[in-house]
C-alpha cells in the first residue's frame, strides 16, 4: 500500500531531514528538482521546450532547479517568477541567482500585465510547469495569481506539469479553489498527498508522479504516523 501524506507530515519529512541528518534545505530542493526535471524528460523527451512559472516560496525555487536540469540536458527553457528577490525565501533565491548566472535570463513579472504577456508568448511547443504555489497553500488564490491560473489553463500547449500539487489545490482535502491548475502530470514530492485520492481532485492532478528528494525511507514513515493535532 502506498504511503500518502498531508501537509504537515510533508513539513515534518523536512524538518527531520534537516535537524536529525543534517541534510540542508537547498539539497533537498536540489533532489527535488533534478528528479523531477528526469521524470519531465521521461514523459516528454529529451529534448523539448519549458516554459516554468515560479512563485517566490521554495516551491518556485524547485522550479528554479528544474529550469536549470531542463537546460542543462539541452531543452529550450523559459522561467518566469512571479516576484522579485526582496520576496523570495533564501533557497529559492539561491537558485534563482544560479539560474541568472547561467544566463537562462528569467523574466521577473510581478504584475498582471507582464504575466498575461509571459503566458501569451507560451507557443503550443512548450510544455508549461507549474511551481507557483505548494503544499502550504489553502484558502483562495489571490490576484494576479488567480488570473495567471486561469490563463495558464485556457492556454493549448504540450502539456501542464504541476510540481508537488497544482497550484490552487488544497493537498489535504483535494478540493479545488478559486483558480487552479489543471495538470497532465502531478510531479509530487517524497509521496502522494491525502487529498489526491479525493473525488474532486483527479480532475486537477491528473497523472501523478512521486519523485525522491533524498529523505531515508524510515525517516518517510515516521513522518507519515506524524499527527499536528
């Protein structure tokens, strides 16, 4: 039987990760993206087109990562972050330097115009990933982001990836909110998350994918008995 998590055992992987192994957050993010940039490669090739939109917290910086794997491994990358670096937390922003030292040039939009702008420059080649918002997020999305959702989704491309869970999905119920993205593929990290096997859910996350983020498999199970409550 497979193991699923919620949000707060997924905080939990992390935190032992960090304080029982010694295992920094930016190599965790490192694993995270470098295996998700594999299994996008696996399902769409080799060599394709991205086009990555990132939010300033730690899920943007997996897309960070990916943006750099993707590169490096000979595809056409275009990465967008919805902030700029007053916003982003320190290992995104780590990767996003590394990102402009490699000179991938990614745009900073921070405004509803220049989203729209980036989305409608997306061609029908591209594959489009999704990191703007995580594990963490629940409630209702706000603007601009609402919009870039719902862009993001009348676009025709090759396909949507969404990296741990689509953004606008709440991972612990499945529902969805007021904009989310409905994904081809799910790269989800360390193991599912509750709220995939909802009723509402599959319509969002669609195929779905668990990638390694390095975290020992004793350390997965007892964060998976983990209760916050």
């Amino acid at each position: 039987m497979s193991t699923s998590l919620t949000r707060a055992q997924v905080r939990r992987v992390d935190q032992l990760a960090v304080e029982r192994y010694g295992i920094s957050g930016l190599v965790l993010m490192e694993n995270a993206g470098r295996n998700a940039a594999a299994i996008i490669r696996r399902v769409y090739g080799e060599v394709g087109r991205a086009a990555i939109v990132s939010g300033p917290g730690n899920n943007g910086g997996d897309g960070c990562v990916i943006a750099r794997h993707l590169y490096n491994s000979g595809w056409s990358v275009w990465l967008m972050m919805t902030a700029g670096e007053d916003r982003m937390t320190p290992d995104t922003l780590a990767n996003f330097r590394i990102v402009c030292a490699m000179q991938i040039n990614p745009t900073v939009a921070s405004d509803a115009a220049s989203q729209q702008a980036f989305v409608r420059s997306v061609s029908g080649q591209e594959v489009v990933v999704d990191a703007l918002l995580g594990t963490g997020f629940h409630g209702e999305v706000r603007s601009p982001t609402a919009e870039l959702i719902d862009s993001i989704n009348a676009k025709r491309t090759r396909g949507v990836v969404a990296i741990d869970v689509p953004s606008g999905l709440d991972c612990d119920s499945g529902r969805p909110s007021n904009a989310t993205i409905r994904a081809d593929l799910t790269v989800t990290f360390v193991a599912d998350k509750k709220g995939f096997a909802g009723d509402s859910a599959g319509q969002y996350v669609g195929r779905v994918e668990v990638a390694d983020i390095g975290a020992p498999p004793e350390l997965i199970a007892e964060a998976a008995a983990y209760t916050d409550e």
